[in-house]
C-alpha cells in the first residue's frame, strides 16, 4: 500500500493511519523516512525554506508516530526512524 501525504500535516496521518487499517487490519512496521533538505548556506535559507524543513524532518516525524502511537502499545512491531549522513556532517553549507 502506498499513500502519498504530507508529513507535516497531524490529520493526513491519521488519515494514513486509517486506509492502513481498513486495508490490513493491523500496522506491524512504521518507517518515517520524510525528509527535506535546501541546499544553501545558513544566511541564505529563508524562514520559509527553514520552517518546512522543521515541519516535515522534525515535526512530521511526531505526527507519524503520534498518529500510529497506540497501535504499538499492543502488538510487537517496530517503529524505523531513516536517517541521511546529513544528521552527522550537514550538507550545502548548512
């Protein structure tokens, strides 16, 4: 199944969280693989460049998990947080 959302949008995840389970009853694996990246030098993102990246490389982890949080309270799935080599050496001058 796969289903186009945007991560940094709380209802679209529940959303997600509800075609999942109509289509398979269950959820045993999340991976948040979202992720955005500007390829520009500190003093030339702009606020709104800086803000999506926070809404979706942050925020829209949270949502996702918030979304599904319950879920694995009862069942033994895994919940896979992806990240890039950015996280430990930054990229575009950022």
């Amino acid at each position: 199944l796969f289903i186009k959302t945007d991560v940094s949008d709380p209802q679209a995840l529940v959303d997600v969280r509800e075609k999942v389970f109509v289509t398979f009853g269950r959820i045993d694996v999340l991976i948040l693989n979202a992720g955005v990246a500007f390829a520009n030098k500190v003093n030339n993102i702009s606020f709104e460049e800086w803000n999506k990246t926070i809404a979706i490389n942050l925020s829209g982890l949270f949502n996702t998990v918030k979304a599904f949080y319950d879920d694995f309270l009862t069942n033994k799935g895994s919940i896979v947080y992806i990240s890039s080599g950015s996280a430990l050496s930054g990229t575009g001058g950022g």
